[in-house]
C-alpha cells in the first residue's frame, strides 16, 4: 500500500533478506546504532514490529516498535540520507502511533539524541512532548537522550492527534 504521506513508498513487514539493506542505513545515520544481528533478533523475537519501506526495490527507511497495553516503544525509525524530506519518517512515525492507539496503549514513547533537530522537530510536529533526559545514553558517542512521550488517550487518530 502507496502511504499517502509518502508516494511512491510501499510500506510492509520487514524480512530477513531486508537486514543487509536496513543495517547500511542505519550505520550511514547512526554512529553507534544497531547491528545486523540486533535487527535479525528483532525478527526472531516475534513480539515486535519491524516494518521497512521500499520503492523500486530499495529500501528506503524503516520502523521499529513494541506495544503493550500501557505504552507503545519507539526502538529505531531512519530514513536512509537520499529519501528524506518525502514524507517517509512522517508516515512511518504516522504507521507506529495508528497501530499503538489500535493496540489500546495509553502513552507513546521513544528516546532521541539530543542534538537530532530533525528527529525533535518530526517528534514534536506529531504531538510528542519531552518528558526528560538521559545522560550518556548513547555509548558510541557519550550524547544525551531525551525521552519523550505522546499521550494516547482521548486523541483523535492521525500523527499528533
């Protein structure tokens, strides 16, 4: 399904042939990120959502998340340097919260580096607030995290409410 957001985008579950293209991404916009085996175990464990976005056989950027009934995780969301400004982080971002108000989570949440403007900016557009930080969370760099959080409850669907 062509995401209205981001056309020309199909937006599906990742497979296991998906990891080598998702892993270079996430080593070109990440420093410090995950690993091929940590996106293989992500689709070993079976109790997450992995899902990748594609156009014209390649995969352009991707989400991970984890729902549970109280709160609904943001783990990874990239999109690789050559798609941005498409739309393609605001639809996938649009495809986790949909699916944490569908799973009944009260409250969406997910950490981000403290010096990703782009990422704060995409995050707040969409409703989210911060809520606090963490010091050195991310070890390849020693950057901060702020943790930040989307109240679910009484919101009307779509990315921000």
């Amino acid at each position: 399904m062509t995401p209205e957001g981001a056309p020309g985008f199909i937006i599906r579950p990742a497979a296991r042939e998906d990891v080598p293209s998702v892993a270079a991404i996430e080593s070109r916009v990440f420093v410090g990120g995950w690993s091929p085996v940590m996106f293989e175990m992500e689709l070993e464990a079976g109790d997450g959502y992995f899902l990748v976005a594609e156009t014209g056989g390649v995969i352009a950027g991707y989400v991970v998340y984890r729902l549970n009934p109280e709160e609904a995780w943001l783990l990874e969301l990239a999109v690789s340097p050559e798609f941005r400004r498409k739309g393609l982080g605001r639809e996938l971002l649009r495809r986790f919260i949909s699916a944490a108000r569908e799973s009944g989570a009260r409250q969406a949440i997910l950490e981000v580096r403290t010096g990703s403007a782009p990422a704060i900016s995409l995050y707040e557009n969409a409703g989210f607030q911060r809520m606090g930080m963490r010091r050195n969370y991310y070890s390849a760099t020693g950057e901060d995290a702020y943790v930040m959080g989307l109240n679910l409850v009484g919101q009307a669907a779509g990315v921000g409410g």
